[in-house]
C-alpha cells in the first residue's frame, strides 16, 4: 500500500516546507508532494509546492491557491471561494495514491488552521485517511523559546484522535543556537513523548538541489 506522510507545522513559518522537501528527498519510489490549499501566491509566485519541486524534482500538486496570506478558510471566503471539503480532499489523495509509493500531505500553517469552507482541519484529513492507510505524521516545529508548547498541544490534538505521530523535527535549526534553542532541542523529545527525528539546518531551502539532496539524509536521526 501507498505510503501516506502528513507533515504539519505547529504554527506558520515553523519550517514545514523545506522538511517536507527533505522528506521527499530521502524517501524511497516513486513520490509525489501535495499541498491542498497554498495562500499568499499571486501570478507567477512559486509556492511551497514549486519549492519542494525545485529542490528535489520530485512530482508535485497544489489543489487550491489563493492570494492574501491568510488561513486557506478566510482567504477563501474573503474571495468567494469554496474550498473543497475534508472529504473531497481525501477522496483525491486516495485516488492519486495509486500511481506512487509514497504521497506526502503538507499543510497550511498549524494542524488546526481550516483547510476547507466547512470548519475541516489538516487534524481531520489525516484523521479521515487513517480509515484506508497507514498515516505517518510528522510534526514540524521552531527550534526557539515557547516551542515546547505548542509542540505537546499539537501532539496531545493528533493523540486525542487516535493517530499517534512518527516523531517531530525541529524545522529550521540556528547557526549559533543559544541557551533556550540548546535546552529545546533536549527537551523536546520528553516533553512530546516522541523521538526528535531530525534537525534541519536554517537556509537549508537556499542549497543547490544536488547538495540538498545529499546533505538531507544526514538531517534525520
């Protein structure tokens, strides 16, 4: 069966694109990158998809993009779009499963930011695609101060459904990583109760896509 990974953030510009990259770049067969819904894109801009894509030449699919950099709900309605449901979203990754191996999902913001003009959540997306896969998420956070909390409350909402998650990674790692960053980095596994699965440095996105490749493998523990 097609593997599934979902990667939330647990905030926006935590890091979670250039994980997902990384993710695609180490993972074995043939892979695609889906992004359900990208805001803040407007003409030509490349969004998180085409970054993935650029660093790793793997396939990718963006579903939904809108303008202003809001939440995918309110940039939806604030241009009279209808985001498509929870349930639609799911039925699609089911569908293009089927020609890759491994399919990963990767969100908009925070594990709660509405994905869809219903109230639907990246957390009921995956939630919905456990019915049929095994789900790996994979929890993207900031290497900084306050980190620590929102990193246990997004593993305590995944819990609370029923979906265990594959660990966390903090998203994009300092240069010159000071007191709280250093205490975080140690802390992060026993306050989640998950393995810190990786560490990827900051700029990471701005590598070649040949020296990311190469240097993504030694990202992950």
């Amino acid at each position: 069966m097609t593997r599934v990974v979902v990667v939330t953030g647990t905030n926006t510009d935590v890091g979670k694109t250039i994980v997902t990259a990384a993710i695609a770049a180490t993972v074995d067969g043939r892979v695609l990158v889906v992004k359900p819904a990208q805001t803040g894109v407007s003409g030509s801009d490349p969004g998180d998809a085409d970054v993935v894509a650029r660093l790793t030449g793997v396939d990718v699919e963006t579903w939904t993009v809108l303008d202003e950099p809001l939440a995918p709900e309110t940039a939806a309605r604030r241009a009279g779009v209808v985001l498509p449901t929870v349930a639609e979203h799911a039925a699609h990754v089911r569908a293009v499963a089927a020609s890759y191996d491994v399919v990963v999902v990767e969100g908009a913001g925070g594990l709660l930011v509405r994905l869809d003009s219903h109230g639907g959540t990246l957390l009921d997306l995956a939630t919905e695609l456990a019915t049929t896969h095994d789900v790996e998420v994979v929890v993207v956070c900031a290497a900084a101060l306050g980190t620590l909390n929102v990193a246990e409350l997004t593993v305590g909402a995944l819990r609370a459904r029923g979906l265990e998650p594959s660990g966390v990674v903090i998203g994009s790692w300092p240069t010159e990583p000071g007191l709280a960053e250093t205490c975080n980095r140690e802390d992060l596994p026993r306050v989640t109760g998950l393995p810190l699965l990786g560490v990827v440095p900051a700029g990471a996105g701005s590598l070649p896509p040949a020296e990311f490749a190469a240097a993504a493998t030694g990202w992950f523990a």
